[in-house]
C-alpha cells in the first residue's frame, strides 16, 4: 500500500476510465510532484462508439493538463470481455476491476514506472473499497499502488470537466450497466404488445 502524500515524487501509470474522472486526480498528482502517465484501457465500455467517445474524452483531458496518453485499442474485444463474466455476472465488478488494474500494473512495470493507480477511486458510483483491495493486491515492490482518496474533489473534478466541455456517459460502461440504467425504458415500450418490424 502507498498512500499519496505532499511532495512526493516518482512515475505514475494513471488508468484512466473516462475523461471527467481524470481532471481532479490528474491536478492533484501533478500537484504532488508525480510525473504522470495516463492509460486508456478499458474493454469493458460497450458499445463500441461509447468506446471511442469515452477515449476520445480522456484524450482531450489529459492534453488540456499536459499528460500523454496510451490508449489500448487494438485490446478492445467485447467477446473476450463477455466470456470472462458469463455466468459471473454477480462478481462482474471484481473482475473488471482487477482486469483493468492487472493491464496498469503490467504495463507500469514494463514501462519503468514506480506507481499505478486509477481514476476510478474518483466515482462516487463506483465500488472504492473493492478497486482500493484489487490494487493493493497487484501492487509490487517494482511498482506499488498508488492509494488516494479522489471522491473529495468530486464537485470540483465535474464542474471543470464540464467547462472542459468533456463528454460525461450515464452509466459504468459495460453491457449489464448499460441494461440496468436503461432496462425501465424497455419495460415502458413493451405495454402496447404490437410487434411490428
């Protein structure tokens, strides 16, 4: 475990899932003397043009805070995706999570960097406890994890994004998300029982 402190310094391999969850935790590693990276690795968005809107929008966070990004996108597969939660749907966010953490923490060890972390301690949405155990996890003597708590920049993080003008989604990103946001509408068109084509 390393928690992030003031003056500290070090590369750091930011997973980023979305553009307005990068803004705050890019401002405060920066602002923490870390010298950091993003990484654009998520094959969980689906469908494939929310993807590339998602991506699109970290790019243009990190560029307007002067960090360079790596995106992942010829890793981008729903299938393989899919076929790792089939029939574990219940332990979906374990899985993704510790996917997506695993890739940082592989990639940052590669790349010579001293830590990992991701944007997705920034969500208030998001299972923090879970992403703060899968990461100290993986994390390694090479390469710990990176530990802060960014919800507390949470109103911050949105406003700026919003004057960043940066696309903000309405659900996580896969598919069991994307139902469970939009599932009430289905329900809603199903009541008039003509099936036409």
């Amino acid at each position: 475990m390393c928690l992030a402190r003031n003056n500290m310094s070090g590369k750091v391999l930011l997973h980023i899932c979305c553009g307005p969850c990068a803004v705050y935790p890019l401002k405060i590693l920066k602002k923490q003397g870390y010298e950091v990276m993003g990484l654009y690795c998520n094959p969980n968005i689906h469908p494939l043009k929310e993807y590339l809107r998602r991506a699109d929008s970290a790019e243009k966070a990190a560029k307007s805070l002067g960090i360079r990004i790596i995106r992942t996108d010829k890793e981008y597969d729903p299938q393989t995706f899919l076929r790792r939660m089939v029939f574990r749907e219940e332990q979906r966010c374990l899985l993704c999570y510790q996917f997506r953490l695993e890739r940082t923490r592989n990639m940052a060890l590669k790349g010579g960097f001293d830590y990992f972390t991701s944007t997705l301690l920034f969500s208030k949405r998001q299972k923090h406890n879970l992403i703060r155990s899968v990461g100290e996890s993986l994390g390694k003597e090479k390469c710990a994890f990176l530990y802060h708590d960014f919800r507390q920049g949470w109103r911050e993080g949105r406003e700026t994004a919003d004057e960043m003008g940066l696309y903000k989604q309405v659900y996580c990103g896969c598919i069991y998300s994307e139902f469970e946001r939009f599932g009430k509408e289905l329900a809603g068109n199903n009541q008039g029982g003509n099936d036409s084509a």
